[in-house]
C-alpha cells in the first residue's frame, strides 16, 4: 500500500535542527496533541528521554514492549522508573496465539538455530506489539543513536518510517555514550544496572551478552549472527 509521506515532515525537519530537544517536543506537542508516543525499553538513552517528558510533565504518552524474556535488572529499571516520576508506563505484550504456536513448533530457544527463526520471534515479541502500539499516534518518539551501529547511521532526527505508517523522532541520534551518562549522573536519572557491567545494548536476555574491549557498540546482540543481520525490525532505514 502507497502512503502518501505527509506535508508537515519538512517542516519538522526545518526546526529538528534548529530547537532544543525540550522546545522542539513543546511544538509536537501544540502540533500532535494527544498524538505523541514514546518507546522505552529502559536503557540509558530511553531513560534521558524519559526524564526529559515526564520531569516536566510533558502530555506524551510512554510505552515499552515486554518481550517476556526481559532480564531482571530491566523490570527493576521500569519499577524503578514509575516510582521516581509516578507514573505507570503502558505495557504491551506478544499476541499469545503466535507466541504459542512459535514456541510449540520451533521451541523455546528457536532463534539460536537461524536468522528465520530469531526474526520471525523479534516479529512475534516486538514489531508486531509495536503496531498495535503506534495505531492512533502521528508522532514516535524513540531513543534511536547512530553510535549504535553503521546501519543506524543512515537514519534522520526526524523522518517518516514507511514501515508503521508515522513520523519518528530520534532526538538522540547524534548524541555520544559520554553525554548520555553525563546526562544521568547530572540528574540522577535511574538506569540499568547492566550497563555498568558491560551491557552496551539491552535487548532480551537469551540474545544479550556484555561487549568486549574493542567491540561494536551492538556485538553483544544476537552474538552468533553476521553483523548486517543485527537488527530487530523495530528499526529499519527507508
């Protein structure tokens, strides 16, 4: 299906660049009221951007996605994150019926054995969730770094993702790991402990390791694949 890429993008372009993260989110707000999402999967870069919308009570709704095998030290980070700024981030989770015919056919740790498997259960606990989190916004806000990887390199502050349909801001996008920790300690903003044990990128237990002296930012994701398979479908470059 065509969709037609809508008119106001340039505009947000022209003034993603010009605005401060915290002014530009005030003009998506006077924009998109009611209309604005943000994705959180608590790691250092989701948890500045959180503290960013709720220390100043920003009207934008946040969400994360509960794959079900989430490490501890991640529910610890959301529990801890709803009692610093009381609130209670959305949560939403696989569709049981898929998760119970992948896991009943391919097995409960199908994603070791082929790329098919590992993104076909990334689509399953995440992309297809994601949808049915986006469905009603305009905007989607996301904690997206270039640093991250070469692929994520190729994307924008603000650009329209085909894939769901709506305009995603990446306000961090070119921000440094030192800024981003900066930016925490300055605020004592809570974040995951695992990123002091070597946890770069957090995802789901079973497909996270911590990196190594020297390692891409993300080698610690799905570790066994070829690098220019790592991502999860959440994330893809138009």
């Amino acid at each position: 299906m065509n969709v037609t890429i809508p008119d106001y993008l340039q505009e947000l372009v022209y003034y993603s660049g010009r605005l401060s993260m915290q002014e530009f989110l005030r003009l998506l707000i006077q924009k998109f009221p009611g209309q604005i999402t943000f994705s959180t999967s608590f790691g250092a870069e989701d948890q500045v951007i959180t503290h960013e919308i709720l220390s100043n009570q920003l009207p934008i709704e946040l969400f994360t996605l509960d794959t079900g095998r989430l490490f501890a030290e991640t529910y610890s980070t959301w529990s801890s994150t709803n009692d610093r700024y009381h609130t209670q981030i959305k949560a939403y989770f696989p569709d049981y019926r898929n998760l119970e015919k992948f896991i009943t056919t391919k097995g409960p740790n199908a994603f070791y054995e082929s790329v098919e498997n590992r993104k076909l259960c990334c689509h399953i606990r995440k992309v297809e969730p994601l949808k049915r989190a986006l469905q009603g916004h305009a905007i989607w806000i996301t904690g997206l770094r270039a640093e991250h990887s070469p692929e994520r390199t190729g994307h924008s502050l603000i650009e329209w993702d085909a894939a769901n349909n709506i305009v995603k801001y990446n306000p961090l996008l070119n921000w440094t790991s030192a800024e981003v920790q900066q930016y925490i300690s300055k605020h004592n903003v809570p974040y995951n402990v695992l990123h002091d044990k070597g946890f770069v990128s957090i995802g789901c237990q079973p497909c996270t390791r911590a990196i190594r002296p020297g390692e891409d930012f993300r080698a610690g994701r799905w570790w066994w694949e070829d690098a220019s398979k790592k991502e999860c479908g959440l994330h893809v470059s138009n």
